[in-house]
C-alpha cells in the first residue's frame, strides 16, 4: 500500500511538521511549505518501521488469541505506538527533557541519522532501528 500525504490542521500537534500513521502521513498545513524530500525521506523510514511493527504485531496478536485473550490480543497491533510512547517515556524519566527524550528514541535515530541519504530505503536492513540505533 502506497502511503498518502494528507494537509491538516489537527495532526500532528502543534510544534510538529508531521507525522507518520501508516499508510498516511500527515502535515501540518501552517507547515506545509516546509516540507520537503528530506522531511518526506524522515517520514518514510517511520513508515518503513510502521509496516515491520505492524507484522510483528499481527504475529503477537494471534498468539495472544490462541492463548485465550480474546479481543484483547488486537492491543498488540499498533505496537509501534505503544513501543513509540513506552520509550520516550523511559528516555524522559531517565533525562528529565522531553525534546532530549523525543531524539533518543530509537525510531527516532534511525529516521533522523540517515533523513538526508534520499537512497536509503533502497538499501535500508530491516529492523535497523534496533540494531544501530538503541
């Protein structure tokens, strides 16, 4: 699935130029004209790790279900977010600064570190963010 660019005054919060939810990215329309094949490159690497959290997350899911955990086990789909949120809030208890904590994410590092190599997804290991980035 292609993913699609959608200008909004809602997502993401204010602060922010845009933000990954795969398969949309959203931008900012007081941002717009700030976006650019470097933010779009950043967004895309997200979208990357979305799709591979995602899978992981179905896989997760169907085990919890055939354990027994019923609707609950669909929890486990949007992985990314709950990994996303649970690590910023380490990374915030342990430096006490939110923007310190939002960069040290490992999504976040990945993304970040190789935004501006546009050949990147080309060649980019699956699950990099764990292995170069935490």
């Amino acid at each position: 699935m292609k993913t699609k660019l959608v200008f909004n005054d809602i997502i993401p919060f204010r602060g922010f130029l845009s933000m990954c939810l795969w398969p949309y990215i959203f931008v900012r329309n007081s941002a717009a004209s700030r976006y650019n094949t470097v933010v779009n490159n950043h967004e895309h690497i997200h979208a990357e790790q979305q799709k591979e959290m995602l899978a992981v997350g179905l896989v997760l899911a169907a085990i919890l279900c055939l354990a027994g955990c019923g609707w609950w086990s669909l929890l486990a789909l949007p992985l990314f977010l709950w990994w996303y949120c649970l690590e910023w809030l380490i990374r915030l208890i342990l430096s006490g600064d939110s923007h310190k904590a939002y960069r040290n994410i490992s999504f976040e590092k990945e993304a970040y570190s190789n935004e501006k190599d546009l050949e990147y997804l080309s060649h980019r290991e699956h699950f990099a963010w764990i292995r170069r980035h935490w």
